[in-house]
C-alpha cells in the first residue's frame, strides 16, 4: 500500500533550481481554511496564539508529506523592532525559524506545547543571522535551513467597515508567480463589517518544477482537514489524527 504523500515525492530537485511558481487558493472546497472563534479557543486552551497553532498544524503536515519527523518551518518578522527604522521606507522583514520535532508518541497538545515554546524562543532573538545559525549548526552552506515558511496577516475589515478616507491597496499583476522556497503558505484572518471574527484563509505558492497542481491542491486539503480538526477540539495522538491517516 502507498501513502498518500508519494506524489510530493515523485520529482526530484532540479540541480539548477528554477523558481517559476504558482499559487493554490483557499481550500479544495472554496471555503475558509479554518473558523477563527474556535480556533482562539483551542489556543487559549493550550495557553498559545492563533499564530502557534496553525504553525503547529502546518509543520505537521510538512512533517507528513516530507516523511521527517525533524521540521524546520519559518516565519516572516517585520524587522521594525527600533523606533528609529518608523520613518525609513522600505523592506527590513527577515525570517524566523521554528524547529520542531514530530514524536510519533505525542498528542496534539504536546505539539501546540512545542510549538509555543519555539516561537517564544525564536521571537526573543528575531534578530540572528542565518549565516550566523549555518555556523553553529555546521550546516552546509549550499544547503538552505528551511524550504518551508508559513506567515500569517491579519486582513482588513470586510468592505464598507471603515469609515473616513482610509487608505487603499491595490495589487498590480506582474505577469509572473517567483517560488522562493518549496512550500510557501500565506494565511490571512478575516472579519466581518462589525469587525468580528470569521475565517482563516490561505494562499499556497508552490514550485511547479517540484509539485504539480494536484499534489498542491492535496497538501492544502491535508492542511485545511488538519485546522479543522484542531478547533473542533481533536487533542488525540499525533498518528492517529484522521487527516494524516
């Protein structure tokens, strides 16, 4: 019998990387990945964030289609942590990395544990070099420290919400979708006009020289049951969890 995560595995790395990319919206089904109200729940429960979480579910089913039990996932910092970068204009975000371990004997609060404490660990030292973690690691410098990043936003109000001449965005297409890493997950939480809580939605973009749309529409359906599961209140083996079965 095969596992369902053979497909992830069936191209192999291109020795001259490419980086042509596209995207896999939302869920399979086209809704939101995950409530927000319950999953604050399942956080407040495990004394963590909605941020820790969803890492937890994410690294997770990295673990799952890589067949690793040893994940290092990354996050997106803003690296504005000096008042004196407030007035600079530009681009000072640099990444966080979150390692974590997938023991095969651990429930589903352990893991929302680990996960806290890695990210309590991670945040307070935002600022350590990746070249610098290379070193300490005796990692080889042609080997990146993390194929994987997940990053969450917290989105606007829906339409109409705001009142005044607030600002706004518009996106402007560039023709071209660039894949930095394999697995790049972009979640954004969203509101309601009275600016209450709703869901949680996501946006995949993934290397076509490394998935295609099918094993990318697979990992974010294995994502999105894995969310659910957790603010439905699973809390049982890691291995037994249904979504990963």
């Amino acid at each position: 019998e095969t596992h369902g995560n053979d497909r992830a595995l069936r191209r192999r790395h291109h020795l001259a990387r490419t980086i042509d990319g596209k995207l896999q919206q939302r869920a399979p089904s086209g809704e939101c990945i995950g409530p927000i109200p319950q999953l604050l729940d399942r956080a407040q429960h495990g004394r963590a964030s909605l941020f820790m979480v969803l890492q937890a579910a994410f690294a997770l089913c990295v673990g799952w289609f890589g067949r690793s039990a040893d994940v290092t996932v990354a996050t997106a910092v803003s690296g504005r942590d000096h008042r004196l970068l407030d007035d600079l204009v530009g681009n000072f975000a640099d990444d966080v990395l979150l390692r974590v371990r997938l023991d095969r004997a651990a429930d589903m609060d352990e893991l929302i544990d680990q996960v806290r404490r890695v990210a309590l660990a991670a945040f307070a030292h935002p600022d350590t070099p990746n070249p610098r973690l290379k070193r300490c690691l005796l990692q080889d410098a042609a080997c990146p420290l993390f194929q994987a990043t997940l990053i969450l936003e917290r989105g606007t109000l829906a339409p109409g919400a705001t009142t005044g001449s607030a600002p706004t965005v518009t996106d402007i297409p560039t023709g071209a979708l660039r894949a930095k890493h394999d697995l790049e997950f972009g979640l954004t939480e969203r509101y309601d006009d009275a600016g209450m809580p709703g869901g949680v939605d996501g946006v995949f973009l993934y290397p076509t020289a490394l998935f295609d749309p099918d094993t990318a529409e697979a990992f974010v359906g294995r994502f999105t049951a894995v969310v659910r599961a957790l603010a439905a209140g699973y809390r049982g083996p890691l291995t037994a969890l249904p979504a990963l079965r």
